[in-house]
C-alpha cells in the first residue's frame, strides 16, 4: 500500500482529535463542522473544537441551566438566551482562570482567536435560520498591538550557519550528534532561510518534493494547496550534500518517503527543529531569540527589501492577504518612505 503523504496523516490525525472533541461538545455542534468542513482545512476546524469547548465550559460555570447539564446535553436555544454583553464577560473571564488547577492566561491574539471562532460558530447557525439572533457580531473584536518582527541581520545570518557547519562552541557531548547530523541540518536552516516556507512545510517535505532540475521544492500550504517555491545556489548546494547522506539511509516504517529524518530515521517534527535552531542560536553571543518563524520573518524581510514588491513576497511566503504581508512589513515600508525624501531636490546646491 502506498505510503500517505505528511499532510495526509497531519489531516487524519487531526480528524481524530476532532471527533473526539465533538463528542463532548453540545451535540448540535456537529452540524457546525460538518457545514465548515469543504472550506476550512483540518487543523482550523481542530483549533474552532478547542475555542467553542472553552465558550460551553465558561456558561456551565456561570449559566444556571448549562450548571445542570453535562456540556453534550446543552440545547441550541442556549445561544438565543446570550447577549453581547455576556460575550464580552466571557473575554474578560478568558484573560485569567483556573482549571483543574491549573491557571491559564489569553492575551489580545488569544482573545481575539476565541471571539472569532464563536462568531463563526454563531454566523453559521443564524444563517442557516436554526437560531434567530446572532450576539456575537455586536461584539467588536480587540485592537492588536502590533509587536516588532525579529528577523536576522546578514551578519547574523552568516553567523548562524557558520555555527550550524562548525559546531564548534557544542558541548562535547552535543558534538558528537553534531557530526551525524551536521550536513543535515545546515540543509534544513538553508532552506529555511532561503525560501521562506513554514516549519510544517519544511517538516513535511517528502524526497520526491525537489526538483534539482529547476531548483524547486513542492509544498503543501495551510490551506490546503500545492505550490512550487524556488531556491537559489546555495541552498542548492546544501540539499545536494544532503541528499548523498540521505540515499544511505533505510528510513523506519512510515518514513520511507521522508526528506528530513531524525536520529531515530524517522521524519523530522516540528518540534524537533524548533529545538535545534534554538541550540545553535544560543552560541552566537548577543544574538536574538530565534525560531524557524524569526527564519521565515527574514527571508520575507531580505526578499521585499531587494524587490520592494510586496505582492511577490506575499506571493512566496503563502499569505493569502497581501494586507497580512503589508502589516508584517510595515516598518521597512517606512524606512523606504524615509528615503524617499533625500531623493528629490528642489533646488540645485
């Protein structure tokens, strides 16, 4: 039987997970991911089940009636009894609780996200006329303060790599990984920082996605397409050297397709490169926090400073909303329009 693609077991395990929330959502919830399901990909929907449980978790701790009920037993008529006013209690209520326990915190991004998914959760069953008023959308959804993006410098760029090949400041017992893993990871941080592409997409890369002819990899995006990114000369070079490791290799079960394997010859998670970009980043001295993400955040920032062309960047990094591309590179917008006022002279010095 042919091995499933990364993104396919990605969706099934996803899937799973999703019904087993359901089963303890309020039942007529089903509806809902089942009516979103042609236009929503499988992690969207898994990360919907998460927020809405924590909304019918919230009315049974306030709600008289929900109190009474086990949460798959709650009616739809629950929804027309809420008013916008206890939506925005429940947003103040997700800024600090507790659980089991456990104390959990929400910031504006977070806040946002779970206001969102309730609206979709609502807007979906007004629509479809099982409900008769819709609370949701008269709450307005909180300003997000924008943060500073970190990205690396050229300098830090060609420090960062200059570790990976090195590994010279490695403890003595991280060393000898290093020499099992060198070549693989400086493919991996190459490519990274020359196409862009997401952690997930990196992960999920199978041996048959590069194309040396053109110098392309084939990624599957979050929504759910397939593109082509490119690559130049360098990563070019650092995939060559990588692949001549990785024909040696007899991948375990399940991985045999893989590009990217971990010690054990598994395919690489995300996790994983997390962990080993956050190791070399700690020996260059003085150097920002960086994750894949910071890795992606650079290459976006090297691509539309060369080019100026924030559709193409847009076009490159996957952003469906070219505004989501404008917001992220707004303070290099800046720095150009800045610039611009040293190019026209009024008078002849």
């Amino acid at each position: 039987m042919k091995e499933k693609a990364y993104y396919e077991k990605v969706n099934i395990k996803n899937e799973v997970r999703l019904r087993k929330l359901m089963e303890e959502l309020p039942s007529f919830s089903r509806q809902f991911f089942i009516g979103i399901e042609p236009t929503t990909a499988s992690r969207t929907r898994l990360a919907y089940a998460y927020d809405i449980g924590c909304f019918f978790e919230y009315l049974q701790t306030v709600n008289p009636v929900c109190r009474k009920l086990k949460m798959c037993d709650i009616p739809i008529s629950i929804l027309e009894e809420i008013t916008p006013m206890d939506i925005e209690e429940y947003l103040s209520y997700l800024k600090y609780y507790e659980k089991d326990g456990v104390e959990y915190t929400n910031d504006e991004r977070g806040i946002k996200r779970k206001l969102a998914s309730l609206r979709s959760f609502y807007r979906y069953f007004y629509k479809n006329e099982l409900i008769g008023n819709d609370p949701a959308i008269k709450v307005d959804m909180p300003k997000i303060h924008e943060k500073n993006i970190i990205r690396l410098d050229v300098d830090e760029i060609a420090l960062l790599l200059d570790e990976v090949e090195s590994g010279e400041n490695l403890t003595e017992r991280q060393k000898k990984y290093h020499e099992k893993t060198r070549v693989r990871d400086v493919a991996m941080i190459s490519l990274l920082l020359g196409t862009g592409i997401r952690v997930s997409e990196c992960v999920g890369l199978d041996i048959t996605d590069v194309d040396f002819r053109n110098n392309g990899i084939k990624v599957h995006r979050k929504g759910g397409a397939e593109v082509v990114v490119y690559f130049g000369d360098e990563v070019r070079a650092a995939l060559l050297s990588y692949f001549e490791e990785r024909q040696k290799i007899t991948a375990q079960d399940g991985s045999a397709n893989a590009l990217f394997l971990s010690m054990q010859n598994r395919r690489i998670n995300v996790r994983s490169v997390e962990n080993l970009v956050a190791k070399y980043a700690k020996l260059i001295t003085n150097l920002k926090h960086i994750t894949p993400h910071k890795l992606r955040s650079t290459y976006g920032t090297s691509l539309y400073r060369e080019t100026g062309d924030i559709y193409l960047v847009a076009d490159v990094l996957g952003h469906k909303d070219v505004n989501t591309t404008r917001k992220h590179y707004a303070a290099i917008e800046d720095d150009r329009r800045r610039a611009a006022a040293g190019y026209v002279k009024l008078r002849e010095v």
